[in-house]
C-alpha cells in the first residue's frame, strides 16, 4: 500500500476520532434530569444548571454529572409533638419531595446535593420535615390541629419550603393522616361532638314536628279561607259577567243602530256623488270640445300666418345678411389696400431715412450732406426753370432794333435779358424750401447777354441728349 494513501486514512481516522470526541462532550439534558456543568464556569459561579436544553462540556477544563428529578415519597411519624396546651399529639403524615427547576434554588442542589444517592437525600428532607412539624404543632391549639386540617397544611407547607429551597429541593405534596393524643383528649373532644350533634339531632326532630303540626293547622285555615274567599270571587265574577253580558248587548245594538244610520248616509253621498261626477265629466267634456275647436281655428289661421310672417323675416334677415358681409368685404379689401399704400409708405419713408442717414454719416455732418442733395438736384431745377419759358407759344417776336439801346445793347439783347431776368434765381428757389446753397455754385448774374447765352448753351445741351 502506497505511503500516502496510508496517510490520507489515518488523517482522516484521525479527523473523525477528534470529531467524534467533541461531539460526546456536547451534552443534552433530558426532561427528567439537570445537567450540573462545573469546573472552569463562567460568572465565577460554583457550577453550570442546565434544565430542559444542552451545553457544551470542555474537557479537562470542565465535567459534569447528573440530578435526578424523581419524586421522594417521605413518611414522618411524629410522635409526641407539643401542641400550645402542653398536650402530646401523634400526626403521621406523608411528604413527597423532589429536587427543583427553579433559577437560584438548582445552584443549592448542586452544591449541596450532587453525588447524593436517593436515601441520603431523603434522610435530610426527613430531618428538615421533623422539625418544621414540631414547631408548627407548638403554635396551635389541639382543637385547630384537629378540626382545621387545611390550616395546619399551609403552616407545615409555609415552614417546611422556606427549609428545603436551602439545600435545593422542593415540596411537591402534604398529606396528615388520622391524628392522636395520649391523653385521650382528641378522643373525648370527639364524644363531646358526637353528643352535642345527637342533641342537636333531638332537638332539631322535635323541632321539626312542632313546626309541622304548626304547619299543618295553618294549612288548614288558610284552605278554608281560600275557599270561602274563592267562591265569594266567584258569585261576583258571575254577577260581573252578566251586567257585561246585558253591556255588551247594548253597546251591539247601539253599534247595529249607527251602522245602519251610516249605511243609509253613506248610500245617499255615493248616489249625489255620482251625479256629481256625470256633471263634472259632461262639463268637461264640452271643456274639450271648445278647446278642439279653438285649436283648429290657430291651426287653420294662425299657424299659417305665423310661417308666413316667419318666412318673410328669414328672407330679410337674408338680405340683409348678404349685404352687410359684401359691405364688410369692401371694407375689408379698402382696409386692407390701404395698410398695403401705408406699409409701402412707411417702408419708403424708413428706406430714405437710412439712405439720409447714410449719407450725413458720408458727408461728415448735415450741413455737407444738405449741399450735396441740393447739388445733386441741380440739373433738375435747371430744367424747371428751362420748362417755364420752354413752353411759351411765341409765333413770332417782333424786335425793332434801333441799335441804341441802354448802356450800348441793342433792343434785342435787351429783350432776352428781360425774359431771362423774369426767371426766379436759383439761389431764391432754395431759400423758399428752407436750404441756402454755398458760394461756389455761383450766383445768377444779373448781365442779360450773359444769361441769354447760359440759356442757349442749355437748350443745345438739351437737343443734343434727345438726338442721343
């Protein structure tokens, strides 16, 4: 066999001892026990209580061993035991006693009764019993101990647990038998009770047959009272019946009587109720028949005058429907022309106003830019002021010319200076419209021949761009 699969087996046979050891060091307590943990405890306690669940026991460090939980069934046969009147009583009783559950008291058991076998457990539950008896018996009366049984339980029961809890165990059950003296005085207190209950008993018989005899004659009485007091109810429950009867009779015919009455009364109102009604259906039947007749007449007239008159007034509302919208769509388009002419108007005006603009920021200042518009517009103004003569009709000009004519002109010249000298300057047109032009376009001169030949120089000027 190779070496290391000798290797592997025992490390494995190893791993599974280590965990089989642990394993039985984990202890579970069963119902019936307390697991007393001790050794290395934690809290610096003596030991570890553990009821009704499991703990982990480390070896070397800690052990443990087990309490039993079965009830101890104890017989105390106290003799002789002092009552407070000095009288020995016998009070056998059985006592059962068990280790307990409870947090506190399981830590006393532990210390002080693990490794105990049952016996000896037993005989110190014995010791404590014994003692707590007698001096329960020592502070009550013979008669209390006797005839109180419960009272003399929870005495015991008080004394006895505050006892057993310091060494762990607790006290599951009480029970006295018969109890005795030596003196017989349990005893007498019996007879007496026995005599005192026959002479009850006697007493109690004679009692009973005086109060039946008692009894029995008031019986008597009151049957003979009750009958007598019966049949006098009787003869006047007869005599009520009959004055009801001869009542009732009366009150029959009374009622018959007005029934009838009734009926006869009612039959009278049907009769004049149903003329009534005939009346009131012919009534409204003739009712009907106007309201007929009536509502032929308005369907024959009046509904028909009332379609026509409607009919007319639909026309006209027609009409005049059509006439108001073609007003309204004149309107409209003379509306709308006129925002055209005016958003024309506007944007021309804006487009000159930045075109002026344009030119003062061009010129340098207003001042140079009105002389430059005005420069600009000269050869026009020229040729207004040629259009004022240019259209005269003058079928012929009859100049008689002496030669000798003011200042050595001729009375020709003299002519054309004068025509020439009726043209509004150039220099006055301007200033009429607000703009005075500078010195360097020159002035109008006032010589005639000088104006004449301007004048002809422009006609030629003026010929010579139509030929062109």
């Amino acid at each position: 066999m190779p070496f290391a699969l000798i290797l592997i087996i025992s490390t494995i046979i190893i791993l599974l001892g280590t965990l089989f050891f642990w394993v039985q060091r984990y202890k579970r307590c069963p119902s019936d026990k307390i697991l007393v943990v001790y050794g290395k405890t934690r809290g610096g306690k003596s030991s570890n209580c553990v009821h009704g669940g499991a703990a982990f026991v480390w070896p070397v460090l800690q052990d443990f061993q087990w309490l039993d939980l079965t009830p101890i069934p104890i017989d105390i046969s106290l003799t002789g035991a002092l009552s407070k009147q000095n009288i020995r009583v016998n009070t056998p009783s059985t006592f059962t006693v068990g280790v307990s559950t409870e947090r506190g008291v399981m830590e006393n058991a532990a210390e002080r009764l693990l490794g105990l076998n049952m016996q000896a457990i037993r005989e110190q539950a014995s010791d404590i019993i014994f003692g707590q008896m007698r001096v329960v018996i020592a502070t009550m009366d013979i008669e209390e101990v006797n005839s109180n049984r419960d009272l003399l339980i929870e005495k015991i029961t008080n004394g006895v647990e505050v006892e057993l809890k310091k060494i762990g165990l607790k006290l599951i059950n009480v029970n006295i038998k018969d109890i005795t003296d030596e003196s017989g005085y349990i005893d007498a207190l019996g007879k007496e009770a026995s005599a005192r209950a026959i002479n009850d008993a006697k007493v109690s018989v004679a009692e009973r047959e005086r109060d039946g005899e008692i009894g029995s004659a008031e019986a008597e009485r009151e049957r003979r009272i009750q009958v007598s007091s019966a049949q006098a109810i009787a003869t006047e429950g007869e005599n009520l019946a009959k004055v009801k009867v001869a009542q009732s009779d009366a009150a029959r015919r009374e009622q018959e009587a007005e029934a009838e009455r009734l009926a006869v009364a009612a039959e009278k109102v049907k009769s004049a109720e149903a003329f009534k009604e005939a009346y009131a259906a012919e009534t409204e039947a003739e009712r009907a028949r106007a309201s007929r007749e009536q509502a032929s007449q308005h369907a024959n007239i009046v509904v028909p005058a009332e379609i026509e008159k409607k009919k007319i007034e639909t026309l006209a509302e027609a009409d005049a429907e059509k006439i108001r919208r073609l007003k309204k769509g004149e309107a409209d388009g003379i509306q709308s022309l006129m925002e055209a002419e005016a958003k024309g108007t506007l944007a021309a005006l804006q487009s000159k106003a930045e075109g002026f603009g344009q030119i003062v920021h061009a010129a340098g200042g207003a001042d140079m830019a009105s002389t430059l518009l005005v420069t600009e517009q000269l050869p026009q103004l020229v040729a207004e002021q040629v259009k004022a003569i240019a259209n005269l009709k003058i079928d012929s000009v009859t100049v008689w010319d002496s030669g000798k004519g003011e200042g050595g002109k001729n009375d020709t010249a003299n002519f054309v200076s004068g025509l020439v000298g009726a043209l509004p300057p150039l220099h006055q047109i301007t200033k009429n419209v607000g703009i005075e032009l500078p010195e360097f376009l020159g002035k109008l001169t006032e010589n005639p021949a000088e104006a004449a030949k301007l004048l002809e120089q422009g006609k030629e000027a003026e010929e010579a761009k139509k030929k062109e």
